[in-house]
C-alpha cells in the first residue's frame, strides 16, 4: 500500500512541475513551498516597488523607503478585507446565506525567525531573506530578484518562422532565463481578443522550452503561451506569462532565401568570417501610395506590411549564421523592438546609426563569441565634409559649383564606422563600414563626393585607432559596376572626364580626377546581374568590398535563381521582404 502511494504522489509531483504556471501556484502551496515576493530597491531611488501574487492576482504596490513598514502591511491587510468584502456582497446577490464579518487579514514580516517591527523603514525592513506572511500565505522576500522590464511576443506569427520575444531583463542575464513555450489547444480559443488570460482549464500544450520557438504547422489557428523565468545564475525572479495576441498563420511556403540557408547551417569557423550585407527596405518606403501602386504595385499588400516582413527578414538573417552584418534602411523602430532581440538570441550585439532627417538608418551586427565592439566612428558626410579639416581641398574643389555643393549639403547620408577585436587574437581589428549612398538615378556626382568623403574618413579612422585593421566595406551603394563610385574603390582614382561628374548635367557638372585613400579594393561578391530587382528596374547597387592584401575569399553564397527572384513577378513579394537581395560571403583573414 505504501508503495502504491508513494508512486501515485510521484506521478502527481511530475505531473504539476510539468504544468504551466497557473498550476504550479496551487502545487506550491500543497508541496508547502513559498511563493515569492520580489522587492526592487536601489540606492538614491526614494521609492521602492513590492511585488507579488495574490490569490492568482498579480499585486505591484510603490511605496516610499522612508516610510515605516507598518504603513505598508496595513496596506496590504485592507485590501485583503477590500477583496472579502466583495466576495461577500456577490454571495449576498446570488441570493447565498451571508458570511460573517470580515475579519482583518493578518499580515507580517519576519527575517531571520523574528517579526520585523512595524517602526523599520521599507528600505531596511525588506532584505533578502525576510518572509512575508499574509494570512496564511508565506512569501519568502527577493531584494533585487532578476525582474523581466520588458517581455512582449510579436504581434505576427507564422509556422516555419522564428518567434522571438522582446525581452530586457533587471538583475539578471538572458543567457541564464528559463523558457517555456505552449501552444493553445484547438477547440479553446473562445477567449481570443478578449485580452484576458485563459485559464488552465481552456488547455495548453507545451511546445518548446527554448528562447526562440519555430511554430510547426500543427500550430496554425492557436496562440502561443510562453512563460518565462528571470535569472542571473542561481537566482531567480518572478515568472512572467505572455500569450500571443494573434494565432500562429501559415507561412508562405519556399522563400528565395531557403535554398542559400543549405550554405550557412553552421557558422564560419575562425579564422573565417561570414559577412552579410543587406538592404532590407524601410517600412517608411514601403507603405507610401507610390510603392504600392507605382513601384511594387504586383506585391500584395499583406506582404508589404511590416509585421509580416519582418517575418521573413529575421528567419533570412538568423539562417545565414553571419559573424558581422550590415543592415541598410533599418527603421528605428524596427532595430529597437524587433532586429535587436531577435538577433540577440542568436548571439549577435548591433550598433545603430540614425539618418538625419530621417526615421531610417543603417545598423550593423557581430557575433559577440568572435568579435568585441571597440569604437564608433560614424559621420554624416556632408558635415564632415565642410566641418573637417581632412576634407579641405575636396571641399574647395565641390565649391567651384555652387549648385553642386548646394545638392551635396543638403544630403544627410551617413557612414557608420565600427571597430571590432578578433576575440580569437585579441590584438587582430577589422574596420567594419556600412553605408547607403544617395539613391537618385542622375546623382552620380554627388556619390562620388560621398565617396570621397568616406574614403578619407576610414583612412584615418584605421591610421589612428586600429593600425593595420582591414577594411571591410559594405552597402547599398546605388552604383552599378560601370559608375564613378565603382572605379574609385576597385581602380583606386577616377577620371575627370567620367561621366558621372556630368550624371545631373551641365549646370552640377564638376569634373576633376578624384584619387582614393585605398589601394584597390576587391568586390567580395563580384558583380551580379542584379541585387536591385523591382517591375522597373534590375540592377547590381550591393557590394562587400575588401582589401584583398589583408583577407580572401572562402566562400560566396549564391544569389537566388532567376525564377525564385521572378516566381511573383519582382521584389519583394510574399517569398521576400525586400526589393534588394542579401550578400553573404565567407572572408578568411590571411596570415
């Protein structure tokens, strides 16, 4: 017999800690473990947060720390007979016998085996360690517990496609948190947009315990609950409950980028590096009446929203398993609340460079196991170019043609400059430099002077911060292979007599030999036939270029098919978020 219920209390035991946390909360009380109470105190803030569950209510209660602890137990107590009361006067509408009169919940803090008397200020009296006792609830007290600041899931999930949650954490490391993933059981939904909370009784299956979850298709029509718990080594906060606001959707089935992800499964091993370079089309562009109706009027419109292609873009980026990425029109928003926690759970740090004027940027990201950001140096080139004195005699010679310079002043592209050590040889740096040079068909002049610009600033920035650091240059650089820009960086100097110094005609025209700071640089990915492809126009505009002295070629990744560009028509389509195509190559130092 006693073997019988020792097992049957076995079964159960497993049976609640596999339970989401609803049930866990019951398990803890049966099991006679206390549930916590997490206190944020820190020095110089005159206020302090108490935070705990009750009666499966989330309490959250900010009080002053120079206030006695009397005040705020007696706090507490009141809204325990609040909460009776209410109970009281429902079973008196629903015609029930009335209860007694309420009675005072009792409420006390103890550390160490003693009570905690009521005189103790709140930033003394509730220490690591200390015990709660409400009623005859126990809480066990955690000052500075890890906390989640931030926890939220995307609004948009599709089977196939990495869901990953925006998570900050206080006290604690991400590194460190546990994760558990449950998908809605069909037939339950009928709280779906209610905002509130299923209970366990609508039925949840566990699905992962990984940060990042991949819905399967068995997931469509259900919504995703992931429950979380802060951590910083052994300690732990309070589990924090997300549930999807949407139900996993269907994906769109092959993409153009799930081909080139059977050339990166695994990551580059060092002394390779694998770089991506990626316009991946701003939101701001995408949702204006022009691209829908004149530029990309043959992509569907679901396909242009920013949720869904941000879809596409973090399971494209996740697949390559890049080392340095540079990133091309990256909203603000779009950095901060979705590329940056996703990308982050696969192990990459980014750096974001805002365009002026603008809501768009460039972002560049490192694989923090092999790199260690060292420095910024990122400019807007037109204030560089009238402000530093590195740019003096290129600036005088843009002022021979007022209107020229006019134009170039008025552009506010930037280039951002990022250092990176090499972990593996800590005194081995790479000039990582992403850019995105003006865009107008007939500007070619003025890239040229940004060109110029930029040259000049990464030759000094390598000649005084990282001695003998390769450079490593990526962008959309709006310039086909026969352009002004193109002969500079691969030729090291470009004509007076190149076209593109008259690209905008007579009256900008500004012809003189430009010379580069660089020896010729290499394109790693050579010259495609395309990296731009829209209804319009097709055109190679993307480069990774690279100092072929200082590092080789291992690998390029093939650029999609043809008929995977084409299969709707042009970019970006349901089966791609951008009307660019992604560079990825794999790049070898040399000894």
């Amino acid at each position: 017999m006693f073997n019988y219920l020792f097992a049957a209390f076995t079964r159960y035991t497993l049976h609640l800690l596999s339970s989401p946390p609803r049930t866990l909360t019951g398990a803890c009380r049966l099991l006679g473990r206390m549930e916590r109470a997490v206190v944020r105190c820190l020095p110089g803030d005159p206020k302090l947060t108490i935070s705990f569950t009750l009666d499966g209510s989330y309490k959250q209660m900010l009080r002053d720390r120079d206030e006695p602890l009397g005040k705020v137990l007696t706090r507490i107590s009141n809204s325990m007979v609040k909460r009776k009361g209410k109970a009281k006067k429902l079973k008196k509408n629903k015609g029930q016998q009335p209860c007694e009169a309420t009675e005072p919940t009792v409420v006390k803090l103890y550390y160490d085996g003693d009570e905690v008397l009521d005189t103790v200020l709140n930033s003394e009296a509730w220490q690591d360690g200390a015990v709660l006792q409400v009623g005859d609830m126990k809480y066990s007290v955690h000052r500075n517990a890890p906390t989640f600041t931030t926890a939220e899931l995307p609004v948009s999930m599709l089977a196939g496609f990495p869901v990953c949650p925006k998570l900050e954490v206080e006290f604690g490391n991400l590194q460190d948190c546990e994760f558990t993933w449950y998908k809605e059981n069909t037939g339950n939904t009928s709280s779906e947009g209610s905002g509130e909370v299923p209970d366990q009784d609508a039925g949840w299956t566990k699905v992962g315990c990984s940060r990042v979850h991949i819905p399967s298709n068995q997931d469509i029509g259900c919504r995703l609950k992931l429950c979380c718990i802060p951590k910083d080594g052994s300690r732990s906060g309070l589990i924090k409950e997300l549930i999807s606001a949407e139900a996993v959707e269907a994906g769109p089935g092959v993409c153009t980028f799930d081909n080139r992800h059977l050339y990166t499964v695994k990551e580059a091993e060092w002394p390779t590096v694998r770089v991506v370079s990626y316009n991946i089309l701003a939101d701001i562009y995408a949702q204006t009446e022009l691209s829908k109706t004149v530029l990309y009027p043959y992509c569907a419109p679901y396909a242009l929203q920013l949720d869904y292609r941000q879809n596409l873009i973090k399971k494209e980026l996740a697949g390559y398993n890049a080392d340095i990425i540079c990133l091309q029109e990256v909203d603000k928003g779009v950095f901060v609340d979705s590329l940056t926690p996703a990308l982050d759970a696969f192990s990459l740090d980014g750096v974001f460079r805002i365009k002026e004027k603008q809501f768009e940027g460039l972002a560049t990201f490192y694989r923090r196991s092999k790199f260690r950001l060292l420095s910024c140096h990122d400019i807007v080139l037109s204030e560089a170019l009238i402000s530093d004195p590195i740019h003096s005699e290129l600036l005088e010679r843009v002022s021979a043609n007022s209107a020229l310079k006019d134009r170039v002043l008025q552009r506010s592209t930037s280039l951002q400059v990022s250092v990176l050590e090499d972990l593996n040889k800590p005194d081995r740096r790479v000039c990582v430099a992403n850019i995105h040079l003006y865009w107008h068909p007939k500007g070619g002049n003025v890239r040229l002077v940004q060109m110029g610009v930029a040259l000049q600033h990464l030759n000094r920035v390598i000649s005084e911060v990282a001695p003998g650091a390769p450079l490593v240059f990526c962008g959309d650089f709006n310039s086909s292979p026969n352009s002004g820009v193109f002969q500079l960086v691969t030729e090291a100097v470009v004509p007076q007599q190149h076209a593109d110094w008259s690209s905008s005609g007579p009256e900008e025209s500004c012809n003189m030999e430009l010379l580069s700071t660089f020896p010729p640089l290499l394109s790693a990915c050579s010259q495609p036939a395309y990296t731009n492809y829209v209804g319009g126009f097709h055109g190679c505009l993307d480069y990774i270029f690279i100092q072929p002295d200082s590092m080789q070629v291992e690998q390029m990744i093939p650029l999609p098919s043809h008929q995977e560009v084409t299969a709707y028509e042009a970019l970006p389509s349901i089966a791609h978020p951008s009307d660019h195509i992604a560079l990825i190559c794999d790049l070898r130092w040399r000894p």
